[in-house]
C-alpha cells in the first residue's frame, strides 16, 4: 500500500492539530502549594540539620508553584507561601508551651530576631528586606517574606524543643 506526500501531510497535520486541542481541553493543574509545604516539613526530621531541610521545602514549594504557574507574576507564588507560613504560625503557636516561647506572646519578626541575642545566628537566614529586590516583587512582599519566614522558622526551633522536652 503506496501512501502519497499528501496523505503525509494530512496524517500529520492532524496528529499536531489534534494533540493542541486535546492539550486545550485539558485544564491546567494547578500546583498545590500549600500541601507541598505541609508534606515536605513533614518528613523533616528533628536532626541538626533540620533548620536548612526547613529552609529548602519553602524554597523548593516557591519554585515548584513558580514552574507550575508559568507565566504568573513573579510575586504570585511567593505570596502562597507566605501565606502559607503565616497559617502555619498563627495555628500553631499557641501550642508551644509558654516556658519555651522566649518570652514572645507572638513569634518575632525579622527584625527582632537581627537584634535577640539568641536568634541572631538564624536572622542571616532572612532576607533583608531593605536591600533586597526582586524584580517584579514589591518590597512590602519581600518584607513580609522575612517576617513570616523568620516567624514560621522561630516555631519549628520551639516545636522540636518542645518534642525534645517531653521525651
């Protein structure tokens, strides 16, 4: 059986047409910023290392929604995380016994971790919000990035501390 240029042709214009409407039709998943979060400090476990395994779910989430959402605002997926975090505090703080919280009714921000005695090794971990820029970030976004991750990176220390304690 002989088949001409032409079948070719059409054989191929209709698989690459096809596909392109199929691939239409199918909505994009958006990727689950939150739950990736969730799971992957999780599974960090109370080892010296935990703070930077910390460190890289929320910079791994960040960029995971970032590939999903391609052509989002580059501040899109940076504000799912900080919200994220700041979810995550807000629900859990109250939950660390008062004698380990430093003395802080609420988790401390960036700024107050740079000047604690005892959390300023961590605040070299916060981006300063001063002199940072991203392009297509506004500044208060950076800024709240800092807070929120030095809060959040305040409660793991104290929930390990508190597992620590109560074994």
């Amino acid at each position: 059986m002989k088949f001409s240029l032409k079948t070719y042709w059409i054989v191929g214009l209709s698989v690459v047409f096809g596909t392109q409407l199929a691939a239409e039709t199918v909505e994009n998943p958006k990727f689950e910023t939150a739950s990736f979060l969730t799971t992957c400090t999780e599974f960090v476990p109370n080892v010296p290392l935990a703070i930077p395994m910390d460190a890289q779910c929320i910079s791994q989430g960040r960029k995971m929604c970032e590939l999903a959402a391609f052509n989002a605002p580059p501040e899109s997926c940076l504000l799912e995380v900080i919200n994220w975090m700041q979810n995550e505090v807000g629900s859990k703080w109250s939950l660390i016994p008062e004698d380990i919280r430093l003395d802080h009714s609420e988790p401390p921000t960036a700024e107050e971790m740079a000047n604690s005695a005892m959390l300023a090794s961590l605040s070299s971990m916060m981006p300063n919000c001063e002199t940072v820029q991203i392009d297509g970030v506004s500044k208060q976004a950076v800024c709240d990035y800092s807070d929120a991750l030095a809060g959040w990176h305040t409660l793991r220390i104290l929930q390990r501390s508190a597992s620590d304690i109560n074994q």
